[in-house]
C-alpha cells in the first residue's frame, strides 16, 4: 500500500474529527467512507437526471398532442 502525506486545514480536522462514528475511526477510513458516499449519491442523481429527461420528453410528446386536443372542441 502506498501512503502519503495530505496536508488538511485545521478547520477540516476539526469536521472529521466530529464526524467520526467512533473514536478509534482512522481518517483514512472516514474519508474512504465519505467517498463511497459520494459516489453513490452521484451516481443516483445521474439515475434521477436520465429518468427526468425521458419523463420531460415523454410529457411534452403527450402535451403537444393535437388529436388530443380535438376532444375538447366535440
């Protein structure tokens, strides 16, 4: 395993130290935990971004629909 030195502000510290879930929780471990996270979150809002394009089109196809419209006017 490679490591390596990142220098972090203080203030940071001080958030991963609040945020640990318990106290002999590395850095290393919260961070990897954060970032697992992260990339969950990222990809369900890409899922949520596909399927509000698809649901966008889908609505406009129904909306712009003139034989649809024709029913209001018989």
């Amino acid at each position: 395993m490679i490591q390596s030195t990142v220098l972090l502000d203080k203030k940071i510290i001080g958030m991963l130290k609040k945020t640990k879930e318990y106290p002999k929780q590395t850095y290393n471990e919260l961070i990897e935990k954060m970032i697992s996270i992260f990339v969950k979150v990222k990809q369900s809002n890409q899922y949520d971004e596909f399927l509000h394009k698809i649901q966008q089109e889908k609505m406009k196809e129904l909306w712009d629909n003139k034989e649809e419209g024709a029913w209001e006017d018989a």
